[in-house]
C-alpha cells in the first residue's frame, strides 16, 4: 500500500531527482519550506528540507535511502521538523528524531526500526494526574504554568503555556486523570477560544523563548573529587570535555550523569560507539536514588 494519501493536492507533491547517501534532490517543490518535514518514497521515510533553489529542494533524509528510485514521490507536511513536549517524556529513549525506541520495538516486534514507521512521540492512552494551578479570568501568556503532573517520585512535570499563545482563561479543567488528548484549559484571545491539551508541539530549529538569563549560583557537586576539586562546575552552566579517542570522556559524562546533583539528565549520546550506549541503558535502570521517608527510585525516572 503507497504511503501517501490520495486526497492531497498534486502541488502537495514533489518528485525524487537524485538520490545520493541520504541526500535526496527533489523537484516540482515550489512553496516548500525552509526545514519543512517531508516524507520520501512509498515508505514514507522522514526528511528535511535544508536547501531550496528554484523549484528543487535538497532533502536530508533521516533514515535508509536504499531503494529509492528517480520519480518517486515527496509528500510536503507543511509543517517544520518539530518535537511534541509534554507529561511522558522523562524515562523515554527516542532516537534523534524523537521517535520512542521501545514502543517502536513492540509495536514492530523487530530488534530493528522499520523504515518509515510512525509513531506518536508521547503516550497518548496514558492517564496523567493533573493538578491545575490557574482559574478562569487569569490571565496567561507564553510560559505561565498551567498546572503540574508527578511523571515520578522524582519529577513533578510543569505544563506551560506555549510561547505563541496569550490571551484569558476561558476555562479550566478540574484536578483529575487525563490524556494527552484531553483538552485541560480554554484560553480566549480576541474573541476566540483556543483549548490546549497538556503536549504541544515546538520547532527543533526555533530556540525557545526566554524573558532573562538567570545567573548561576548553585555549585554542580559532581561527586568526582578532581572535578570539584580542580574543575568546579555551576547549575545552569555549561562544560566541555575535550580529549583524543580512548581518554574517558564517555567515562566521565556517565559519571556526571549518575552521581551529580541534578533534577533532570538528559543523555544525548552523538556519534558513541553502540556498546556505550548499550551500557547507559542498562545501568541507568539499575541505579536507584534514595528518597525520604526510606525509599529508592530508579535513575531513569529523572
């Protein structure tokens, strides 16, 4: 069955042109989109748009381009590369397009990504219990926390406001498990009523609106006495460590990640060997946090 659907418009399409590694040229792409998410080939596999010239596009394709052929087509999405933010999102593994690893394996039964698969980034059939924070007249923008969700023992996750919307509460849900279907507020702006759920959607290139850069002042205690003794590190700040190959960088970054005293990690791990990250993933589930009154909690749920 061809991925694409037949109800789009003709000028919805474009057309492969060349084929080189997971760089696709396409053409009859006028209208598209700087970095506009397109979906190559009767698979669908997912790409970007990073050159446009003319009515031709360069398409960098996230994933295997082998079996593409000159004149299958390219599906625009009108939409930017984006990632969904929202409850669910902490002890997930994605790949580097916010695809989740391990529904993809049950839902695929494979040790392998199919190419082309879909799925939704968040759970969208687990309950969360949100505790609204606002009420009706507030008035909210970008930012402004709508309410909270305990994702863990760990984690209290902040639903906010996206940056683009502004306006007065309408209406808000009462406390009480939701999805991340469900509608929780209502926000009215100009005499129209916007309802939010508890996840949007953000841009991977539009960096995140910010009103002031805080200063940092809490010590990041790494739990490495040569790094704290000789190399001290701040909250919020930012460190690089450089080295040839084989002089612990992934050492040291796992151990930053296991033992500093920090909230949130986020593992992100760019051109590693499989077997570090085969590591992470299982040491990480097997390290527990002890928490007050005496219980112990996974690593992975922060």
């Amino acid at each position: 069955m061809a991925f694409f659907d037949s109800e789009k418009k003709e000028n919805d399409f474009g057309k492969v042109y060349s084929v080189s590694g997971p760089v696709v040229i396409a053409e009859n792409m006028l209208g598209a989109a700087m970095h506009e998410l397109v979906r190559v080939g009767s698979n669908g596999l997912m790409g970007e748009i990073i050159r446009l010239e003319g009515t031709t596009a360069t398409i960098q394709v996230y994933e295997e381009t082998a079996g593409l052929q000159l004149g299958d087509m390219v599906e625009r999405t009108m939409k930017p590369l984006s990632v969904e933010l929202g409850p669910g999102i902490m002890a997930s593994i994605f790949d580097g397009i916010q695809r989740p690893l391990v529904t993809i394996s049950h839902k695929s039964g494979s040790i392998f990504i199919p190419r082309g698969i879909s799925v939704q980034s968040l759970d969208h059939t687990k309950p969360y219990e949100f505790t609204p924070l606002l009420k009706i007249g507030d008035q909210v923008s970008g930012g402004d926390i709508i309410g909270t969700v305990p994702e863990s023992a760990l984690v209290v996750h902040k639903v906010l406001v996206p940056p683009n919307v502004m306006g007065t509460v309408k209406w808000i849900a009462d406390a009480g498990n939701y999805t991340l279907d469900d509608k929780v507020i209502g926000i009215e702006f100009n005499g129209k009523t916007q309802e939010l759920t508890m996840a949007h959607h953000w841009p991977v290139r539009k960096p995140r609106p910010t009103a002031d850069k805080i200063t940092s002042t809490t010590p990041l205690v790494t739990g490495q006495r040569v790094l704290d003794a000789l190399f001290p590190c701040v909250q919020g700040g930012t460190c690089a460590i450089p080295g040839a190959f084989g002089c612990g960088k992934t050492v040291i970054s796992q151990a930053l990640s296991k033992y500093s005293n920090s909230d949130v990690i986020v593992y992100v791990g760019c051109g590693e060997r499989g077997n570090e990250m085969a590591e992470v993933l299982r040491d990480f589930p097997s390290l527990s946090i002890k928490l007050i009154p005496q219980t112990c909690q996974s690593l992975r749920e922060k």
